[in-house]
C-alpha cells in the first residue's frame, strides 16, 4: 500500500483516478493540514469523493508520524 503521509506526487500517481492536479491536492492538504491520521481522512481534500475514497482505501496506508520522529532520533 502507499502512505498518504510519505507519498510523492509520483507515488500518488501511480493510484487509479489520481492525476498531476489530485496528487498536488493531497499534498497541499497535508501541508497545510499536517499528517493523515487515518485513510477516510483523504476525504477531506478537495476533488476526492466517496466514490474516489471507497476506490482508494485498499490501496492506501498511514504511518504514525510520531513513531516515526521517534525511532529517528540523533545518538
């Protein structure tokens, strides 16, 4: 599955139904919204219905961007 929270435009792509200007839509949401906490939060960025989300919930995966930050930290 791809992560909606480490996707690139390309990876995001690669998803059935999602073009150049969906990909930046995501994006842009995550930018400015922070991570995904969950896949249904897809719905929230503009241009992904309910037709879109039940297409691309298989598909997809989120991290927990706090265990993330964690297991990287600096020794």
């Amino acid at each position: 599955p791809i992560d909606l929270n480490t996707a690139d435009r390309a990876e995001l792509e690669q998803l059935p139904g999602v073009g150049p200007s969906l990909a930046d839509a995501i994006l842009s949401h995550r930018r400015e919204a922070g991570p995904f906490r969950s896949v249904d939060d897809l719905g929230d960025v503009h241009g992904v219905g309910d037709r879109t989300l039940a297409k691309l919930r298989p598909l997809l995966t989120v991290s927990d961007p706090g265990v993330e930050k964690l297991e990287r930290k600096p020794t």
